[in-house]
C-alpha cells in the first residue's frame, strides 16, 4: 500500500474516532467520508440517504465486486487516554467501524490510482450495530449486477495480522425479544381482585431450559435473559404489568426463529392461564452470516499468495454481523483479522489499531484481482 495513502486514512481513522455516532445518527460521519472520497479520488461517489457507497468504472468484462464497511458507534464511554479521543460523552468507536471505514477508503485511494480489470464497488453502511443497515442497503446488489461481495471485521486472541474464517454459518443469527404481559392494578392487600404478571413472568423464564435443549436444534440455540420488569416502586399496588426482554440466539435463522415461535406459544397459554394480555416485538434483528464456499476459497487463495496465515474456524461465531443481508443476495465472505492481544471490542480499553489496516487493503486488492 502507497504510504501516503496510508497515512492519508490513519489520520482519517482517527478523526472518525474523535467524532463517534450512534446507529442511524451517523450524519456527520457519512458526510465526512463522502468528501474525504471526493477530494481523494476520481470516483463517483453516490449518495443514498442514510449511507452511500463509491463506484470505480473499469470498463472492463470481469463480474463487479463490492466491499462493505460500517461506520456506525457504540454508546460506550471514552475513558482511554488517545490523542484523537472521543469528542461525545458516552458514544465511541469501540468496535472498530473506524477503522473498518479507513480500510476501505484506503483501498478506494489504491484503486482509482492503479486501476482495476473489473468494477468496484465501495459500500459504507450504517447502523451495522443494531442490524437495521444492511438491509436497506441489500437493494444495490440487483441494481449494479453485483456479483460478489467482502468485509471484515477485526478481532482480538487472534495473532495481528491472521485471517480466521469459515464456510458456511460465519456469524449466528439473533434478535431481541419483547414480551409485554398487561393484567390489572390491585391493592397489595387484595392481590386476589386484580391479574398480576409477575408469576406468568417467572414460569417463562423456567421455561427457558427445556425449550433450548440442544438436541432439539440444529447447530447452536442460545435464549438470554436481557431485561425483567413487572410492576411499579409502589408498595401498594400489586403488579400489573411486566415485561421481559430476551435475545434469541440460533447457528440457523430458521431455528431462532422456531425458538421464537415456542416462546410465544408458552406466553401465551401463560396469560390465557392468568388473566393477562400479552403481545410481542422484535428488534436489532440480525441474520445468519453465512459464508460462500467460493468466498472462502477466494480469501484463503489471496492470503496464501500474501503470505498471510489462514486459521480455519471450528464453530461460528456467537455474535451477530448484519452483512448476512448481503449474503443472501450474492455469494460472498466476512473474514476476521487478528489485532493480537489487545483489549476486546466492545469494552472500554479497546482501541482499533491501525496496524492492521494495510493487511486489510492488501488482501481486498488480491480479491479483486485474483477471482
């Protein structure tokens, strides 16, 4: 990679890093992006409200492939001490979307330079953190005959600079259920003249065990207490409302989804049992991440001629990456880059380090050159 283009997007990382946006509110971090692109390179730079993404015309014959990263933060406190900070109490890049972006805006800059056999095409998406960006983005990939499509994420407790990867199932689906038992209020002193959720609650939540027995699945089924409410801070009032809040895990989405449906059927004979109202929702809703074996051949092909080592994943990861979305329309493969022994994402510690960024570029340029 040409150092001042590298140079060029760790300056760019960090200055994402210092301005953080939470999903769906990135708009000064997509509009920073889309100039950094124009004032850099050549490329048309299509603007598609909550996201955009960049076009390298070849010219040529060979299939398009697209690129993907995110740009979207976490609400997690800065409390590191860098140089290039975040700038918004409460919100940072604690995942690595920074850098992510930085990739890819690195691997613009090296293709409108040297060219390319084949069109390009560079993705940014929002909102990857909730599992809602993806998919409004999916929509592209008929639109410009896109017929394959990378990212990657990074990842701590894999050696710096090493590819995991895997095909088939990369990334398990999940989504986070609602459950909202509604009864009626009564004095504490007469809990008998009113519906009281809270022991429906309860018997749910014992559910639990025996409608994740793994046997019963195939591939993985998680279902994790995220949240119980019932009630109000009043000892004088019996409860007369709850809620419980899960997230539903599965290796397969049509699983999860199984997983999901039981669950209502128990709420429900639940509340006809007690009296109560119930109703469901659904959010950060994410599918399987599922790997093309193609993609997969593709990467590991590119890392061999790299000289970069390919560690091959036994079992799926347990959390969730919207890309999936894409995955279903057109073959393609998310890999993992090891950062080392560095502080997870997601944690206070965590900082995306740039180090891994040329790694990245060169093996997204070996993909488009070599499959």
């Amino acid at each position: 990679m040409n150092n001042a283009n590298l140079e060029k997007v760790v300056a760019l990382r960090h200055e994402l890093h210092a301005h953080p946006e939470l999903s769906r509110q990135e708009v000064w971090t997509k509009q920073r992006l889309m100039d950094f692109l124009r004032k850099n390179t050549k490329l048309d730079v299509v603007d598609r409200g909550r996201w955009f993404y960049a076009h390298y015309a070849s010219g040529g014959a060979r299939p398009n492939i697209a690129f993907r990263a995110d740009f979207d933060a976490v609400a997690i406190d800065e409390t590191i001490d860098l140089p290039y900070g975040s700038t918004v109490p409460g919100v940072s890049h604690k995942c690595g979307h920074d850098g992510h972006s930085a990739t890819l805006c690195g691997l613009a800059l090296e293709v409108d330079q040297n060219g390319a056999d084949r069109d390009v095409f560079f993705i940014f998406q929002h909102a990857e953190e909730n599992g809602s960006g993806a998919i409004e983005c999916v929509p592209l990939i008929d639109e410009r005959g896109i017929s394959e499509i990378y990212g990657y994420h990074n990842m701590a407790h894999i050696p710096e600079g090493t590819v995991a990867i895997k095909a088939g199932t990369m990334n398990c689906a999940s989504e986070g259920m609602v459950i909202h038992f509604r009864g009626a209020p009564a004095h504490a002193s007469q809990p008998e003249d009113g519906r009281n959720p809270a022991l429906a609650i309860a018997d749910l939540i014992r559910m639990i065990p025996e409608l994740t027995v793994p046997e019963e699945y195939q591939g993985l089924i998680m279902c994790t207490i995220i949240r119980v409410d019932v009630g109000e801070e009043s000892f004088g009032i019996a409860a007369s409302e709850g809620r419980l809040m899960l997230t539903c895990r599965g290796e397969f989405e049509k699983e999860m989804d199984r997983l999901a449906a039981a669950l209502e059927e128990r709420a429900r004979e639940l509340a006809a049992r007690d009296g109560l109202e119930v109703d469901f929702a659904y959010y950060d809703v994410f599918p399987e991440t599922v790997n093309s074996a193609e993609g997969v051949k593709y990467i590991e092909k590119v890392c061999r001629e790299l000289g970069v080592e390919v560690r091959e994943m036994k079992a799926p990861m347990r959390g969730s990456e919207d890309i999936g979305h894409f995955f279903k329309r057109t073959k393609g493969a998310l890999f993992l880059l090891g950062i080392g022994d560095r502080p997870e994402i997601h944690t206070t510690e965590y900082d995306f380090p740039d180090v891994i960024i040329e790694p990245a570029v060169e093996i997204f340029k070996g993909l488009i050159r070599n499959n």
